[in-house]
C-alpha cells in the first residue's frame, strides 16, 4: 500500500526528504516505522527507543489523528506525518 510520509526535522535530514510517497509492505505504523528503519538505518537510532517502541521525542499524525501505537492501522493513500513532539518544561507554576 503506497502512503503519504511527512518527515520534519531531522528525521529529514537523515531522509535527504521531507515528503515522500512510501510504498509499504503490511497495514500498520510499526510497519512503516520498521520499514522507514531498513531502508534508512540513522532513522531507527533517532525514532525509536531502547525498547524499540517509539520516543517520546516524537509525535505521529495518521490522516490528522495523533497516535502513539505502533498498531494503529492505515489504508492505502493514508497522510502519515512524523514530527518532533514538544517536551519539557521546568515545572514551576504560574499565576498565585
């Protein structure tokens, strides 16, 4: 099944391409993310975690639903978008 994959920044920069057409070989995001990985090895030490879940250093958007499984299900044409999640923070409180 052929998705749309948007890489931000580094993922890529480790790419050499921010939009790519990613034909992929089964029907979920661990699918692509394991195939992203082999056809593109810097990929997998920035995308995945000792576990080989994903870091929490990014977030993945299927057709503009944010998800973290790597289970969630995608369809022919899907918009797959992998960008850097936004962390941190120094824990103080505002206000009173």
């Amino acid at each position: 099944m052929e998705v749309k994959l948007k890489l931000m920044q580094p993922l890529s920069g480790l790419v050499g391409a921010k939009d790519l057409s990613f034909e992929v070989t089964g029907d979920t995001l661990g699918d692509l993310v394991e195939q992203l990985c082999r056809e593109h090895g810097p990929v997998a030490g920035e995308l995945l975690d000792q576990e080989g879940g994903l870091d929490l250093a990014y977030a993945v958007s299927i057709d503009g639903a944010l998800t973290r499984s790597l289970n969630a299900n995608l369809r022919d044409g899907a918009e797959v978008l992998i960008f850097a999640s936004i962390v941190g923070g120094t824990g103080i409180q505002l206000g009173g």
